[in-house]
C-alpha cells in the first residue's frame, strides 16, 4: 500500500480545506516570514493565472519566472513552466512540494561530465590517478 502524503499531520484534501491563515501557522519559519509579508506583484498575478486556468480547464502550463514562489496548496495539481536562467522547465505541483519554493524545481545549473582533457594540454595534465 502506498504510503499516504502528510504536511504537518495533515493530508492534501485537509490542507486544501485550510484557511490561508491557517496554512501560514503551519508553515516553517522561512515561509511564514515571507507569506505574512504578502506576495509580490509578480506571485500574485501568478496565482490569478492559476486560478484562471482552473476555472476554465485550461491543462496547458503557465511559464513564469517567479522562482521564489511558495507552494501554497491552491497551487496542488497545477501545470508550471519555470524559468531556470536559459530555459523553462516543466514544473508539475504535487502535494509533496507544498512548503518549498518553485525555484527547488527548476535547477539552474547542469551536471559536469569531464572527458578527456582538451587541445594543448600538457602531459602532466592528461594524467588521471586511477583512485
């Protein structure tokens, strides 16, 4: 049996139910610090697009370069496409990501692969230890 979702003792239909207040007192100190502040013109123009395209049955996802965004639990089930520095990436919300932040989801930096090493390097630095 899969293991059921809870934040904080409590599962996604409950937090959904929520109050935004409510969600606020539950919320690390991080979070609640930038919540209880308000959301930016940018992460409310944001949520109204998500609200939107609920209404209308919209699938299609939203791009927005609002990495600093928390997901709140209005935003469970909603299609995203973050901006990462070069390019968007499809960001799908689910329960488990309420309480981070958009930006966790869209990396910004590439895994390094080397190789071998390139034109005019030197003898000494084409030697690789074997440990």
């Amino acid at each position: 049996m899969a293991k059921e979702f809870k934040f904080r003792g409590l599962n996604a239909e409950a937090l959904k139910k929520l109050d935004f207040r409510q969600f606020v007192e539950l919320a690390d100190a991080r979070m609640r610090r930038t919540l209880k502040r308000g959301f930016t013109p940018q992460q409310k123009r944001l949520l109204e697009r998500i609200k939107a395209a609920r209404e209308k049955g919209i699938t299609k996802p939203i791009r927005t370069h609002c990495r600093d965004m928390p997901i709140i639990p209005e935003m469970i089930g909603a299609s995203l496409m973050v901006h990462n520095g070069k390019e968007y990436v499809v960001v799908n919300v689910t329960e488990e990501m309420v309480g981070h932040y958009l930006g966790e989801f869209a990396m910004t930096r590439k895994r390094i692969q080397h190789s071998a090493p390139g034109v005019g390097a030197t003898r000494s630095s084409k030697f690789v230890p074997l440990k």
